[in-house]
C-alpha cells in the first residue's frame, strides 16, 4: 500500500466513523429529519453545518493550489450547468434517502458493521448505477 492509498484509508474510516457517531447511518434519526411536518429532529442540520465547515478550508485550499501534497492534481468538478441527468439523480438520491433513510456512504457503514439488512439498498443502487452508466455507454470508453 503506498502513502496515498494510506491517506485514502485513513480519510474513508475517519467518514465513517463521523457518520456512525453523529447519527447520519441511523435510518431513523435521518428519516426524523426529513419528516419536517411530523416528529422533526433538527439534529443533523448541525451535523450538516458542522460538516461544511470543516470541508469548506481545505476545499477552498484545493481550488486554489490544484496540486496535492505529492504534486498529483485533484479531480474537481468542473461542471456548472443544471442538466436533466443532475435533476433526475437528485430526485432518485432525494427520494431513496427519504423513504429508507439511508444513501450510499452511511450503507458502507453500516456494512461495515455487519448489518448487512442494507443489501436490500445497496445491490439495487448498484444495479442503477451499473446500467446508467451502460445506458450511456460510459463503459465502452477506454
């Protein structure tokens, strides 16, 4: 394993640690945030808030040097426009995270865990992501 591997690892169990001890991986407490006209738990805004601000230093950092620490560049997004794919993937997103209340980084969590009840999740958002992807024939690229 080289040292950016080790960055890598280290920087994916901090997350999921941050995410499994602030509630963000408990499908109920995600779904009483959601439920704003019933049991609403304003909770996970903090989390939120909490999250961004963190982020938003060595987010600006990077924008600003484009380099990391061994000279590689950082894979930004570079789009800027709202398109039919970013609204139907915010629709699906939205829409599974408030009917299950789980989405893709708490799943792993939870996985992690051994609660593996969230297959019934996570193998059909891969599924979907798998034949988006051959859908628009982002396979077929070399």
């Amino acid at each position: 394993m080289n040292k950016a591997q080790i960055y890598a690892l280290m920087a994916g169990l901090l997350f999921g640690a941050g995410l499994l001890i602030s509630g963000m991986a408990n499908p109920a407490k995600v779904i009483g945030f959601l439920d704003i006209f019933g049991a609403f738990d304003a909770s996970l805004a903090f989390v939120m808030i909490g999250a961004i601000s963190v982020a938003i230093v060595p987010f600006t950092l990077a924008k600003r040097h484009m380099a990391t620490h061994d000279d590689g560049k950082f894979d930004l997004p570079t789009a800027t426009s709202i398109d039919r794919s970013l609204i139907t993937g915010a629709l699906l997103f939205g829409i599974g995270w408030g009917l299950v209340g789980i989405c893709p980084a708490p799943a792993l969590s939870l996985m992690g865990l051994g609660r593996f009840e969230v297959l019934y999740f996570f193998m059909p958002m891969l599924v979907a992501m798998f034949g988006f992807n051959w859908i628009r024939g982002y396979g077929s690229k070399a």
